[in-house]
C-alpha cells in the first residue's frame, strides 16, 4: 500500500479538527513539549519502513515501555508471573488505588501504574543490575545502542510519585513487594523516562508482530504464544480506561504512553507507531488515537 | 484441517482433568441439566460443518442473546447508543451495582446484565412487536425457524430477577430508561430464555466472521466496519470479569453464557460453538474456557 | 429560661445570613412550600411549651419518621432487629447502593432509606394492618388523633421512588425482604407522607427524653435502656452523610428530614423541634441546622 | 457508688463468658503481652479514684494517644484544621484508603489514621521540636513527669507500617500534606507508642470530663464549648467501624486503641479507662467493650 500517501491525506483530515487535546502537565519535560509534532511511522515484518512528520524525533516513550519491562520479565518467569499481577483490563482510572485495595495488593494488569511495579520489583529480584539490563534489552530490540534514559525525567518522575508511591506501600502491605522500596521505584521511574522515535518504537516492537523473533537479528524473544498473549494484553489492558473504545475503533493490540505516543501490533503484518502530545481526558494521545482509527479504517486492516 | 480429530482429541485430554465447575443453580431449568454434556460445532464462512459430542441437543443460551440483541438496535440506531452505554470493560463481577452508581446509571457495555436491559430498553422504543421481531431476526440469523424462547426459563429468571430489577430502577432513577420497567424486563428475560445447539450457534453468528453477511443467504447484517467493532467489543466485554483472560488464553472474540455456552469468532474464517454446563467461579464454562484455550493453541489459530 | 426570647434572637441573627439552601424539588408538595417558613417548639419533661414562628403549621416530616417506626419495631422485637440492619453511621450520601451491595443487603442503620425500608418489612410481618396501626402509633405518641398521612405525598413518593426500589430489590435479591413488594413500599411511602407541626413533632418525641415514657398519658414506650440507645442510634445516624457535624455543632441527638424538619431530644430535659424548608447540600435543614447550633451554643445544654 | 464492688462483680461476670478477642500481632511488642491482665480506672472530677485489678500496669496506649495530638492542634488552630480533615464517622474499616481516594486526600475524620497523620503533619507545621513538645503536653495532663514515648514499639510501627505510608503519599498527591513524610511520620509513630496505665489515662482525660479545665492544676486546655466538640467527636469517630456500637450500649464519648485500652468521659463526671488486650474482630478489647456496656447498664449512668 501507499502508507505514506495515507499517512498525508490522515494528517490533514486530521488538521481539520478542533483539537482538544493537552499535552501532560505533571512534569517540566512533559509540559515544555511543542504540541504540534507530528510523527507516524510503520514497519513490516519484511523490513520496509515508511515515515511521516517528526517519526525520528525522540520523545518520552512513558507507559509504552510497561510493555517492555513485561516482556523481559514474562520471558524469565513462567506462570509465578499471574500470581503477583492479574491480567484483566483496569476498569477503574489508571492509577486508583480503589482496586488494589479489594483485591488485596494484586494489580489487575502489568500496563496499569501498580502492575509496572510489581513487574520492577520482579527484575530487580531476576537482575544482577536491572537498569543496565533493561536498557541493554531495550537496546537489542530496537537495534540502536544510544537508546537512553533521560535522568531528568526520572528525577521529575520521582519528585512527582507520591501516588505511586502510595501504590508500592499499599502493595508491601499486602505482601506482594519484595525489595526495597527505593531499588524498585528506581527501576520504575527510569523505565518511564525511556526516549525513542516513532521509527525506534515500531522497530522495537516488531518482534510482537513476528512471532515474538526480532526479523533482522532472528533473535527469539518470545515463545510464539507467550507472543500472541502479550499481544492480547496489549489489546484489553493497553489503553487504561479506554482499552474498549481502543479496540473497537482500532481493532489493534497497542499501548500508549502520556508522552503522546502510541504504538500497535497487527500480528503478522506490521508495527506502526504515532506520536503526538496532546492528551485527551483518558490520558492517551488525542491526535493519535484519531490517526489510527482512520488508519484501520481506510486500510480496512484491522484484526477483527 | 481435522477439526473433529482435534475436537475428539482435546476432549480426551480434559476428561483427564478433574473438573472443578458448578452448574448454575439460580433457577431450576438450569440447576436440572446433566452436567456431562459436551458439544461444540466450527462452521467456516464457506460453508463446512464439524461436529463433536452433543452440537445437536439445544440448551439455554443466556447471556450469549445479548450479543444478538446489541447487534439488532446496533444495525438500526447510530451513535445514539453510546449515549446509552459505554464500550469499555466491566472491571467488576458482572452483577454489580457500584459501577452503575458511580457512571450515573450508564452501564460499562452492553453485554453485561445493566447494558443488555439498556438495549431492551432501547428496542422497546424501536419496534412494534419486541419480542416476536427479536425472534425473528434470530430465526433469520439461525436459518432456523423453529427457535423459541422457553417460557418457563423466562418466568424462573423473572422470580429470581431481583438484582437485575434492582439495576434497572436504579438506571431509571438516573433517566437511562424510556419505558415501562415490566416491558423491558419482559424482553429481558425472554430473550435470555432463548435455546440453540451447538451447531446453530456457530451458524447463527456466522455472518460476524462474513464482513457483516450472512453467507448462505447473503443479507447484510451489519456494515463491514461495524461487523469488525463488534467483534471488537466481544473480544473485551464478552466474558464479564475473565475477558482478559479468555483475550490471553483464547485469543478469539467471544461470548459466554451462564447456561455453560461460548461462542467464538474467528473473522475471516469460522465461528466456533462449545457447550459443558458446570461454570467456573467467574460464571463461564469450566471446561469450555480449557477447551477453546487448547483448540487454538493447537490449530495456533488466534488472531494474535 | 426564657426559651421564646432565645428563640427571637436566634432568628434574627439568621435573618442577616446570606441563606444557601434550597427546598427539596423531587415531589412537587415540597417544591411548592413557602420557603421562608420557619417555626420552633421546645417541650420540657415536666410539660412546659415554647414556641416561635411557624410552630403550629403542618409539614412534611418525611425521614423523622424512620425513628417512629424504628421505636414502633424495636418493641415488638428483641435482638432479630439487628440481623437485619447494623447500626453504624453511614459513611456514604444517604441513598447510596454501594455499602448495601458491599455489606450483602445488610444496611448500614434504620434511619438511612434502604434501613427504614426494612424496618416497614419487618413492620408489615408484625403487623395485621401496618398502616392503620403505625398512624395509631403515631397518634398516641402526639396525644392528637388528627395526624395523618397526605394521599398525594405518598403518591408522589412512589412516583419518583426508583431509587428506593432499586434498594429493595438488591436487598430481595440477599434475602433480606419478606414481604411482597408493593406492600413494604406503600408502608414506606406513606410513613414520609406524615405531616406534623413543630410543636406536635417536640410532642411526639418527648418520651425519649423522659426513659421512654409518655409524660402526660404515662404510656411506657421503650424501656430506660432501648430509650437511651435509641437516642444514641440518632446521635450516630441522624443527619445522613452529617451526622458527625451535627453531633460536633450542636450536641443532641435528633432526626432530620427533607421537609426541613429536625426534632433533637435532650434525655431528661427536653425535645425541640424546628421547621426551616430550604436545606444544605447535605439534606438537612440549612437554618434548621444553625438555629440548633446557636441554640445549644447559647443556653450551653449539650449532653457532651 | 461503690465503684469498686461494681468493676469486681463485673469482671466476674466477664471470666464466665467465653473470651473470643485475640491480643494485635502486628508488632512483636503487642503480641507477646500477657492477655489475662485487665485493669480498670475511675477519676471522677472531684478528685475521688477507684482502681481494679491491673490499674496501675502501664500499656501501649496506641490509637488513644490521637485524641491528645488532635486536642493539642485543635487548641492551637481555628478553623482551618476542617480544611485538612473532615469529622464524620469513617464508615469503612479504620485503615481504609478508598474513602480517602474518593474524597481527594481530605481524612474521615481526625481519629484514623490518615487523619490522625494529617494532625502530625499540622503540628510539625506549628512546634518546634514537636516530639518534646507533645510528649511534654501529655505530661501536663497527666501530672507524671514520667510518661515516655517507647522507642522499640515506635521503630515497630515504622516497620510494619506500609499502610500508613500509603496512606500518607496518598494524602501527599492531592496537596493535603506539608512536610517532610520522614518527620511526620516519626511524630505519628512515637505517638502510638506512648505508655500509660489505666490510672494516668483516666487523669489524663479528666479536662475533657470538666469544661476543658485539669482539675487539680487549673490549666485550660480547651474552652468550654471546644470541650464539648471534642467528646462530641469521640462519641461518634472513636472507635473505627464500631462507633455506631459503642454509643449504642455504651453510650459514652470515648477512644480505644489496639494495646487494648479504652478510655470514656462522662461530661460532668468522671472518666474512665479499662484495658483488655484481646481486641474483638473491628480492633476494639474484646472484654473492655463488654465490661464498659455492664458499666453503664449497672450504673444507668449514659450520657443519653
């Protein structure tokens, strides 16, 4: 298909609309972002690529790496992972506490803010080093050794965790963290400050559309279906409190992040990821979310 | 493929299990049937048919109407139905009314308790003749002619019906119910006392894996788009609180039924049919969960 | 002390305050009441009467009699009351399904609806003709056989009653309902249609203040002991989601209604009761509330 | 009265009823206290004492301690102190952190935990040293120079406190605390730890039983009608979920804690405290509930 010529004709509807979105506040890094950046960028599973706007811009991947530190640990642990995390879409606004506290310190999903926790307090339990090893891992995958993570916004991040850190005590007090508690938030709050580009971040995840074997390296990541299961995840827990509203105008497994990124599976096919700031009132990208449910919709591939 | 060799095959393997479900005991028609039945039936969109075990006897579908009767009021309303119910996952066992408070009487989507009286609801409003107009649509469906509501499941579900009276008075103390409260639950619960097998099942939801059409006698149901969001919604509100699970472990659209049903789609492909009455805590088939888990981890036909 | 005096200069201080309540619009008879209204009526143990303003004109007393058919209950039976609802304060606005669902239908104390619904059930069992001899009650304890229910009232109440039966069936649906529906719910309703005047109310009242006994007809009601803890069931569960202010500001127990009605009981002293038809964002009488704070504040006869 | 003769025949009666309480576990110093000590004291505010059994053993006064931090901010601060906290009844169970998540960081009421932290934070806020500072005011009230925070059971609490944490950064991330989380929590910890037996608790508490006033030394601690609030408080927030319970048949303004004490004011009167270390199933002395019931049944000496 002509995906950039789609990519365009998408960006310019788009350009039409009232903008409603708002680009995350809660940090320095965040708010100073320009919010009119743009990017897009889909990769095959053959290994062609195309590009639209600001897709080698690297921007703050956030929530998007939940899906990463997962796969790590998913790939180490066999099912001892289900009893720490459950994996059901959230129900509740993505950082409640309301949930955690009736189902006793068990997460409902490993994307949510307390799940990603419970998932660093597992690497640091499987990890000589967990922040080297985690970016080394993040490395292999995207096949870029200068992927980093921005020490400001895990300072920021940090400085801004008191709800996080409500979560991690809820959680020690039901017995279901094992390491110190800084160790763990350490972990947490560098993973989320992870930079990449639109191209990086469809590279990166291109194992989940082949197979859980990175195409270029033919690295095995994943079993194929421990692949197809985090794929799964991805499709009823990616989206926080709009997984539903996700699957059914998109029909992809994806994930987003507050950085104003998104990236989406379709298993066998291909990887894209969008990349705009703004935010609407769930927390996933405004402009993106649009983007993408145009993008299916005119390319009629979905999975469903 | 030897679909009925791999039926047979898993069948033997679960026997092997020791079976931990229930049979639903809340009315009697239910609490009545011999838990040992075992049927399931795959029709593919070009027209072949597979059988195991009892796809032929008829048994109380329940829940899995509600995909029918969205389906109805979804080909005729547009967006209005959004402002009915929401698409999002339910998040809390499927009878609960705290959800319902907290949104203000709009449900989480419509195949839970709450949303599935709101599409009553809704086709109260539309039609002239509900409940003889929803049958026959799913007679058009089914190529059945002969299927019926049981009256006396409906009136059981009716007696034991005080939750789901309690739902509907509280969404109509919010302004989400247009007619009278016996009308809707009068429809409500026929239409949970509907009866297929196995095999007319799958047939039934067949044109959801046919872009929309129902292939034998190629009418349209629903656009190809709505077709595909539908499948959606199954894929993450069709099994009350196991959703995630059923997406992880399964990874087909689907829905459930208290009466021991699921129903699967594979879009582009096949529906699938199981039946074992005895539930698992959750409200769905015990053995059907596991056996719909193995099918496709051997066929690895999911679409993740 | 000269009460009537008090009562004056209370009043008059009110008149300067900027009043923020609001007469309650869900029926339209308290809609359509004169809401600058306002009466007051103390009656001492030993039989002395003092008045002021709107004392002698009827209103409706709606909620404060949920202690008349509490007392009315709690004579007839020993400990059974309290397997069918607890006793403590409510925690949650006062209609709220939430805690009945958490609390398996138990509700929280008699004063909120879904207890007060349960003690007409429970009433409705005891009694040959509940109606007619709650009225009797009623009757005796104000010594004026001229108090009745208002027809158009109970009506109303039933009409925009949804959310009262949404309570009911989800306590049916725990079993903790015995009795047919409509019959509880016509008790229920017509016990909020009650109409008394502040003097009548303080009347009625005043054997909680002399160890559960009518002064003038020398009638025992409740023992010393069920009078006290009748009088601290008030304390905790008078003023919905308020009663921690109530007891903090003025220090007595009483019962408020969405009349604009408070009756407050001093044990050994006295009963008042005051009419003041707008009402706080908490469903309590807004003047109601500051006259009794002042009146506590300046004659310094709190319990506490 | 025979006070005495009174506390004897009670206990009495107590040993036959078959003791289900079970001593707090929590923390090694609770746990390993021997639960058959039980002691009693009486001071009525004329300066007459009467003592039972273990009177004059010095315990963990734990939770009762939040009423002096709280008197001690209430004397220093006016209003305000309502913006911080609210004053209803708590109505979940005492470590909840649902209600403080719906109502935006602002705590039930000053007497649990997250509001008896809050206090901590607002007294950090005002005192200088505020270890010294309130442990020298609950010297004064006590008239024994000898009362001391004990450092093992504090450092206990800090290692078994994740909740407490939670709670704390929870408050934090909706703007609701001002200081460093170590300092106030290390104030919030040394108060549970204050010892002190029945005997100094029942003269600690005296000024609460007379007009704000300490008898023997004629300090104001409070004005009069703060005074009245404060047992107005304790009456309906002093013990967790069992509030409604205690004022029911107890009928006392009064406070526990999970050593097993309690203490009770009757406004006028006396105060009086009894410790039990067995807690019955909402974290109240099994037998100090029970014994405080008969006290006030015997002595018909309630407040209502």
């Amino acid at each position: 298909m002509h995906y950039e010529k789609i990519f365009e004709e998408i960006f310019h509807e788009l350009q039409l609309t009232e903008d409603k979105g708002q680009v995350a506040e809660y940090i320095p890094e965040l708010a100073s972002v320009d919010p009119n950046q743009f990017g897009v960028h889909l990769t095959t599973v053959e290994g062609a690529g195309f590009s639209f706007g600001d897709a080698q811009t690297q921007f703050s991947i956030q929530s998007i790496a939940k899906v990463l530190s997962f796969v790590m640990a998913y790939g180490r642990l066999k099912s001892e992972i289900w009893e720490r995390t459950n994996l059901e879409p959230a129900g509740t606004p993505f950082n409640s506490l309301l949930q955690l506290e009736i189902d006793m310190g068990i997460p409902r999903n490993p994307f949510i803010n307390a799940g990603a926790i419970v998932i660093c307090d597992i690497l640091v339990s499987q990890l000589a080093d967990p922040k080297e090893e985690v970016l080394a891992f993040v490395r292999r995958l995207s096949g870029n050794s200068s992927i980093h993570y921005n020490p400001r916004v895990a300072r920021s991040e940090k400085d801004s965790g008191s709800r996080n850190y409500a979560m991690i005590y809820l959680m020690k007090s039901f017995g279901n963290i094992d390491n110190e508690i800084e160790t763990v938030m350490d972990l947490y709050f560098h993973l989320c400050s992870l930079e990449m580009s639109c191209e990086e971040l469809a590279t990166t995840f291109l194992f989940l559309a082949n197979n859980g074997v990175v195409p270029w390296s033919d690295e095995r990541i994943l079993s194929p279906s421990r692949t197809k299961r985090t794929n799964a995840l991805m499709q009823t827990c990616g989206f926080y409190d709009e997984a539903g509203q996700f699957t059914f105008k998109v029909g992809l497994p994806g994930k987003s992040g507050v950085g104003g990124g998104i990236v989406a599976v379709h298993p066998g096919k291909y990887t894209i990821a969008v990349w705009s700031p703004p935010l609407n009132s769930k927390g996933n990208s405004y402009r993106g979310m649009l983007f993408l449910e145009q993008f299916t919709t005119v390319t009629r591939l979905s999975i469903f």
